[in-house]
C-alpha cells in the first residue's frame, strides 16, 4: 500500500534537488533528452499535452517524470509555449521536446492549441510543476481503451511539500478530502476532474468544442487562481459527460504529485481545506 505521509521512490529522481535547469551537466541533459525521444511518435495512440508559462526550472522535471514511464503505447508530448519571458522555450528545444507558441494568454487557450495539435486516439492533459508516476499513461488511457462509454478520466493527487517540510500536513489535508471526491462523484462529478491529471477521447474533446470557456482563466500559480473565473478542466468535464461516462482511476498507480504553492498561495492548509470544503459544498459564491 502506498504511504501517503512519504514521497514515493519514484518521485526523487525527477526532484533534481536543491539543482536549476542550468545546473544539470551535459551528460544529464543528454540522457534527459535521448529518454524523450520516444515520446515523438509521428502516429501516436495517446497525446500527452502540457501548457507552459514561465516554467523553466519545473517543466524539466516535469519532463523527466515521463520519461521514465514504462508505458509500451505510442506517444507523444506536447508543449504549449504560452508566452513565458524565461528561458522555458530554450528548455524544450535543448531536451528536444515538440512545442508551439500559442500568443494567446491564459491555460483555455493553450489547453485549446494542444487539442488542436494533438494526433494522438486519446488525449492526456498536464501541466509543468508535476510528476506522473510509471504506469500514469497507461493506467489513464485504460478505461477509455476498454469501454467505448467511457468519455473522460481523472485521478487524485498528492503536493509536494515546500523545500526542508515535512508531508505530514498536506497528507492529512489529502486525507480530508476524500470525502469531498465521494460526494461530488455522486452529484457532480466533473469538479472532481483537474487539468493536470485528466484525459478524454481526443476527438470526443473536438466534437464538444474543447477547452473553450466563456471568460478566462489566469495560471494556477497565482493566489486564488482555482476560484477565479470558469475552469477549462471543469468545463471540458461537464461537457464530456454529454458524451459518455467520467471514469475515477483509482489506482495508486495514477496518482500525480504535483506542487503545493497553489495550496501555500491560498493562506496555508487549514485555509485552503476550508475554502474548497465551503466552495465544493455551495456555500460560497
């Protein structure tokens, strides 16, 4: 069983500890990129797309945590350049990672140009301050490879605690939420589904007309940014469920770690907890 207090083995290779992009030797950058050439697959079964803005010290452990996926399905991975003022494009074209530029602002926009993109069957959402653990792709693609019901996918996830913290805290916040998954899975699934850790039948996501929203969303590193305006995720979500059935990976084996910022952002975790559980439960506007 999965120890939720700890961060998993597979999870501290790609931390590049107390290390910068610039500070990886060129034999690291080497291995990185040769490890990614796999995942350009000009006929791919499964798109893998993440959206960039000013990540260039996070997306390469992004990218690493791919990397070593032991996934046997052709794939390929995106990257939405959305207008980062640091080095982020110059990190993907050395590991040699397939990018656009998409000038537009705002993660609906980039979420849409990866769709547009996107060659592979089924589409895998990401984003640049997370980690996906070995069998990620896999795991996710499953369901949708299995039951031809089955529009949309999502799993859980687990943050990352600041550097010299303990996970003590947000695995009881973690813990804590549970219930909230189990209780929006029966009356409204779709705000279970987050951008960095969800997937759908690419061209179901077309037919609904993807990631558009009616207003914008700002990054999700900034305070507040999950409460501020219509989610692309959540929205693609809903409209998904027009379509087929929303699938819960539950296996442990698809949950992502990704950055606890946002969660720092929103005041700490007590704070945090008690916005989502008063947002998810209709409380709050």
């Amino acid at each position: 069983m999965m120890n939720l207090f700890a961060l998993p083995q597979w999870v501290k290779p790609h931390l590049f500890k107390g290390r910068q992009f610039g500070d990886l030797s060129v034999a690291e950058l080497d291995a990185l990129k040769s490890a990614l050439q796999r995942f350009n697959d000009p006929n791919p079964e499964v798109s893998v797309v993440i959206p960039v803005w000013n990540e260039e010290n996070n997306i390469y452990r992004t990218l690493s945590s791919i990397a070593a996926s032991t996934t046997k399905l052709s794939v390929e991975i995106i990257a939405i350049n959305n207008n980062s003022t640091d080095n982020t494009q110059q990190v993907l074209d050395t590991l040699g990672v397939k990018s656009y530029q998409q000038p537009l602002q705002g993660t609906p926009y980039a979420r849409q140009l990866g769709l547009e993109k996107a060659r592979g069957k089924y589409h895998l959402c990401a984003d640049s301050d997370t980690f996906y653990p070995p069998d990620w792709i896999d795991l996710m693609v499953a369901p949708m490879r299995q039951n031809d019901n089955v529009a949309g996918v999502y799993s859980v996830y687990s943050f990352i605690p600041p550097a010299g913290q303990s996970r003590l805290g947000l695995s009881l916040y973690e813990l804590f939420t549970v219930p909230l998954i189990y209780y929006r899975k029966r009356n409204k699934e779709y705000m279970n589904v987050f951008g960095f850790n969800m997937g759908f039948v690419t061209e179901t996501g077309r037919q609904i007309g993807g990631f558009r929203v009616r207003s914008n969303r700002v990054y999700a590193n900034a305070s507040g940014s999950d409460f501020v305006n219509e989610c692309e995720d959540g929205r693609m979500a809903l409209d998904l469920t027009e379509k087929g059935k929303l699938r819960w990976v539950t296996d442990s084996g698809a949950r992502v770690f990704t950055s606890s910022r946002r969660l720092m952002d929103d005041g700490g975790i007590g704070k945090a907890f008690m916005r989502r559980l008063k947002l998810q439960l209709g409380f709050s506007s």
